[in-house]
C-alpha cells in the first residue's frame, strides 16, 4: 500500500508536467457494479490521440486511478466534460507517448492508499514490539 500510494503520487505529480496534445473521445460509459452490498458507478473513456504522427488510443482518466462515483447522477456529471465524439486535452509521458491520463495530478485514491499503509505499518510495529514486550516477561518468571 505503501509503494502503491507513493507511485500514484510520484506518477501523479509527473503527470502535471507532461505534454498536452489534442484528443478525441471515441466513447464514455459508466459502468455499475457492487461494492459491499452496494451498487457503485465506474467511469469508462476511451480517447484517440496523436503525437509525432503515431495514433494513440488510451483510457487513463487519472494517474493509474480508476474514477468512480457512488450514484449514476454523479458518474453522468464527470462525464458531461467528455462527450463522446468531443475533444478532450490529453496529458501523455514523453517517455512513453503510450500513456496518457486526461487529469493530471495526484487523486484522493494515491493518497488514501500512502496514509492506509502508514497506519497498517505502525499497527505492525506496535503489535510486534507488544508482542516482544510480552513475550520478555514470560521468559523472566
């Protein structure tokens, strides 16, 4: 959890800094699901771009983060900004024009994932040094 939320962070901020290039939505979808007895709503895009006269075709909508809304009506207004057959700034890597996300950035999900793995670390450190303690004065009765 940790790495993951450190690389979502560190890709996210990377992601602020790449080229901008023009693109197409080719479609928009939202997707239901459930989650824990409850029905949620991802968001699927899929866009078209190009950069130095190869095509492109992505769905990264933030830095390996998926988007995902707790209601239909939410979903719908994140998409309301993507119509598809409209045109949408694509963010790509310069070191790999592969990957693209349509917002830069950093999302709620890489830091929730870094601050989920502190707090499992510490836990850890905290039960096994409790444990040790324990276990010490077992072995000097």
């Amino acid at each position: 959890m940790i790495f993951s939320g450190l690389a979502s962070r560190k890709g996210g901020d990377a992601s602020l800094e790449w080229p901008v290039v023009q693109g197409r939505i080719r479609s928009a979808a939202i997707v239901p699901y459930e989650d824990r007895k409850r029905v949620r709503y991802r968001v699927r895009i899929l866009y078209d771009y190009e950069v130095l006269g190869r095509r492109y075709t992505g769905n990264g909508i933030f830095f390996k983060a998926a988007v995902t809304k707790d209601s239909e009506d939410q979903a719908r207004r994140f998409l309301a900004d993507y119509p598809e057959g409209g045109e949408a700034k694509v963010y790509y890597n310069p070191e790999d024009p592969g990957e693209a996300v349509l917002k830069p950035g950093r999302t709620a999900e890489g830091r929730g994932s870094l601050g989920l793995g502190i707090v499992v670390l510490l836990m850890g450190a905290f039960l096994m040094a409790k444990g040790l303690r324990m276990n010490g004065e077992g072995e000097s009765r």
